[in-house]
C-alpha cells in the first residue's frame, strides 16, 4: 500500500464522525434526488391521469401513452399476443414475440406456459397503434377466481 493511501485511511480514521456524518448527508441526498427524478414526469397526460383526470384515458384495447408497466390477470393467449385485465378492469393487448422474456418463479419458462387467469406483470414500451410490446412478462401466480379450490380462502 502507498503511503499516500496509507495517509489518508489515518486522517479518515481519525475524524470518524465527521466521515460519518458526511456518508449520511451524501445517503439522504441521493434518496431524495432519486425520490424526485421517480415522481417526475415527461408525459403531461401521464401525469394527469396520476392525479386522478380521467379525461386522458384511452380505449380499453390500448396502453396510455408512455406506459412501460402493466399489472393484471391474462384474460386470452392468442399467437403473438395476451389480453391482459389491468387492476383497474381495462383490458389490454400486449404484443409477445420471440424477443420477449417470460419469468415464472426467477425461472426462464416458454411461452405456451401462459395460461389464462395467471396474474402477470408486464415490462415493455407502448407503440404508436397504443399496444405494447412486452420486453418481459413476469407470472405472479394466479387470480383468486381462477385458483383451485383448495389454495381460495373461504
């Protein structure tokens, strides 16, 4: 080790609290920067919608723009898209292609696994015709509908 180094590990030793109270300012500044930029949004409709305007909502059939996410319960699988019920009852189109990654349980799983019913969440980008193009699908289980018997609660 240098003796540079060596220096600076004995003046940083030495002034333990004030070492310490600078790692805790820099950890609150950079919780609330990135608490910020995460709330921030480029998307003026997007925004509206998060406080509550309804007025910028689209068909059922498509994804607000600017929309990367999508949680729900698959309603069809079809070829080279799934329905997805969203939670708040919309339905969407989500293009899966072989590009698209589908997770089950931190595990890779085909395509054909998906199922109806099975509650998913959907990573992607939104297209100009409003579907997405999902990058992941990640299976979360099933809708209490759909669950056997046995696993509903009573």
């Amino acid at each position: 080790m240098s003796d540079r180094a060596f220096r600076l590990f004995e003046f940083i030793g030495r002034r333990r609290a004030a070492t310490s109270w600078l790692l805790g300012v820099a950890a609150i500044v950079a919780i609330a920067g990135g608490a910020w930029f995460g709330t921030a949004s480029s998307n003026p409709a997007e925004a509206r919608t998060a406080q509550g305007d309804d007025s910028t909502r689209q068909l059922p059939a498509t994804v607000a723009a600017g929309r990367r996410s999508l949680q729900g319960v698959i309603v069809q699988v079809r070829p080279r898209v799934i329905l997805v019920r969203a939670e708040d009852g919309s339905v969407m189109r989500v293009a899966v292609d072989e590009r698209t990654t589908i997770r089950r349980s931190g595990v890779t799983v085909p395509r054909d696994s998906l199922a109806g019913g099975m509650r998913v969440l959907v990573l992607g980008r939104t297209r100009d015709d409003g579907s997405m193009r999902a990058a992941v699908v990640a299976v979360r289980g099933s809708s209490p509908a759909t669950a056997p018997a046995a696993n509903r609660p009573p």
